[in-house]
C-alpha cells in the first residue's frame, strides 16, 4: 500500500474502538508508551512552528495552477478506482461513531448500552421526526462503514436512511451487500458540488452525517456544498460533521509536488484532502444558517509502542443544528 493510502487508512480507521474524544490524558512524558493514544495534546511552540513552516514550503513549491486543475477534474474518477481496487475492504465500520455523535441512536431496542455515559439517547433529546418516519442522511458513504451500523442499530420500521456518494463503484457495493433493504435506505450517487437536486425535498432530514467528505471538495465548492445540504434538514435538524484538521500528520508529511492549494493536497492514489481549522469549519457552517452546538479540534498523540514512533493526529468534530423558527 502506497504510503499516502496507509495515512489515511490509519487516520480513519484507526480510532475504532477509542473511548470518546477528550478522556485519557498523557499527565507524564514517562508514560507515553504505555496506551496506544492520548487525547488533547498541547503542542510546543516549536512544534506549531515546525508545523506551519512545512506548510509554507509545501505551498511556496505547490504544483502549476493547470495542473492543479487537472488533477480536480479528475478526482471522482479516482474515487471510482479507489473502490475497485479495495471493494468494501479499506475502511473500517466505524462504530465509534455512535460514542461521538450518541444522537445517532434513536431509542430503538439497543439503545441502553450506547453512550460512553452508559446512557440511551433518544432522538427527542436531538431532533425526531416529526411526521413518523425518522430520516438520516449519509454524504460521501464511500462502502457503507457508517450506513450499516446505523441500520442495524435503528432497527425499527419508522426509520430510514439515504446514503449517496459521487463514485458509482461505491454506491455498487452499498447497493450489493446483503444488509442493503431498498424499504429501509436509499443509495444514490450524488456530486455534492453540483446543484443538481436531491432526490428528497427541503425540510425532510432529521441528520445529516458526513464524515471526512468535505475534505475531499476544492475550498471554493464547499460552502455551497453544506447550505444546499442545510436546506435537506428539517428545522430543529442536526449536521454531524468530522473531518481532517489544520497541521495533522497527513498534511505534513505530504511533499511539495502534491500540494494544489494552501492546505489543499493530491494524495498518491488521486484523491484530494483539505485540512480544516475550527474557524474555516464555523465559517461554512454558520453561513449556511445553521447553528454551532460543538466544533472540537481532536488532538491526538498515537504511538507504536513497538516502534517507539509518535504520531500527531488533528480531527475536527463539530455539530451544527437548523434553527426551530417554531419554537
Ligand atoms: C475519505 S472517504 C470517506 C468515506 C466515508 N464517509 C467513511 O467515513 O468511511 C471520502 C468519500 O467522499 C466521497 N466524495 C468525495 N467528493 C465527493 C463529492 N463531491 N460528492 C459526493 N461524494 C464525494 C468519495 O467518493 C469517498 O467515498
């Protein structure tokens, strides 16, 4: 596997299991080795410096703006060859999902064994359906690592789940695994940056879950990504949104001739990863209407213990709800 696709394997599957964001903390540099992760690292000056000068080289060396383009033009294409190359094999079903964003789970039959609390959420505490049916929506649902553990988690028959992803390859194998029921989900393949319209109308989303997708657009699709998307929620909706942060291993490891944009990159395989401050998050978020209930920079310190190797990892997780104008 090329070095680039091993980042973002380990970046995105790695973390399976991690109890929620923010609760070991590293107290003695003596223990470092002695857990695989610690939670909210501080970073020396002189890291955040190393960190922003690599930075500034990569993009004082970026590629030509042409071929900046024609990377862009290409990337869905790469998508396509990345899920015919792995199937349904590279990522993992991320069940921490559930411990981070506990409004996933509705209330239904296994929800008492969820929340890192110990507590079952259900979706009144966040935001129910309020015709009946409850409808989440998935962006950028690649094989379906999140689609399937959320439908087998709302098992009940009021639920539904529409999944779409730009690659065709990706939404094949959602569409051909045998938990796919087309009376429970809809998978559909979708451009984000395109305005062409969704298959649901406005108003009718409970949450909308996307997750290191947003990444993937060139910074200027982005903003009108998320407002058409704001629009799919229901007032009182929620957005569960986590993607790669500002200065994360990822970012500094990548050289020069793959950087396109400051903080925009092509990685080996085609694809492309921006990496997001908080604040860059607020902006697109907030100007789409919607409102900030959560916007965390996750960083993390992993290390192989065997190695004796350190990893700086930065995630960013946030939650943005649609106003209740009603309420
Ligand atoms: C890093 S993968 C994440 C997949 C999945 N969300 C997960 O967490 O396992 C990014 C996904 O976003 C999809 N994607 C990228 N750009 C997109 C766009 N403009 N519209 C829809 N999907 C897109 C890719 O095809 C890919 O499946």
């Amino acid at each position: 596997m090329a070095m680039a696709e091993a980042t973002q394997k380990s970046s995105e599957s790695c973390d399976v299991t991690r109890p929620q964001f923010g609760s070991r903390h590293l107290k003695s540099e003596n223990d470092v080795f002695k857990h695989n992760a610690w939670d909210n690292v501080q970073w020396t000056p002189d890291q955040e410096e190393q960190a922003l000068a690599v930075v500034k080289r990569q993009y004082s060396e970026k590629l030509s703006e042409e071929a900046g383009i024609k990377i862009i033009s290409d990337a869905s294409g790469k998508w396509n060859s990345f899920y015919e190359k792995h199937d349904a094999k590279f990522f993992k079903d991320r069940h921490w999902l559930f411990t981070e964003f506990p409004e996933l789970f509705r209330g239904s039959k296994h929800n008492s064994s969820v929340t890192s609390a110990g507590e079952g959420v259900n979706i009144k505490d966040g935001c129910r359906g309020q015709n009946g049916q409850t409808k989440f929506l998935e962006i950028g649902c690649g094989a379906g690592n999140t689609v399937f553990p959320v439908l087998r988690t709302n098992d009940d028959p009021d639920f539904f789940m529409y999944a779409c992803d730009y690659s065709s390859s990706a939404i094949n194998i959602v569409k051909s695994n045998p938990d796919y029921d087309p009376k429970r989900c809809h998978a559909f393949v979708h451009d984000i940056s395109s305005d062409t319209p969704y298959p649901m109308p406005d108003g009718s989303v409970d949450i909308i879950i996307m997750i290191f997708v947003l990444s993937a657009l060139p910074r200027e699709k982005m903003a009108g990504a998320v407002r058409r998307l704001a629009a799919l929620l229901k007032p009182g909706g929620l957005f569960l949104f986590r993607d790669y942060g500002r200065y994360d291993m990822a970012q500094l490891r990548f050289k020069s001739d793959r950087c396109i944009e400051e903080n925009f990159y092509c990685r080996g395989d085609g694809t492309l990863v921006y990496f997001f401050t908080s604040e860059e998050i607020r902006s697109i978020f907030v100007g789409a209407g919607l409102v900030e209930e959560q916007n965390i920079v996750d960083r993390r310190l992993q290390v192989n213990r065997a190695k004796q190797i350190r990893m700086y990892r930065v995630w960013n997780q946030a939650k943005f709800r649609k106003p209740d104008l009603a309420t």
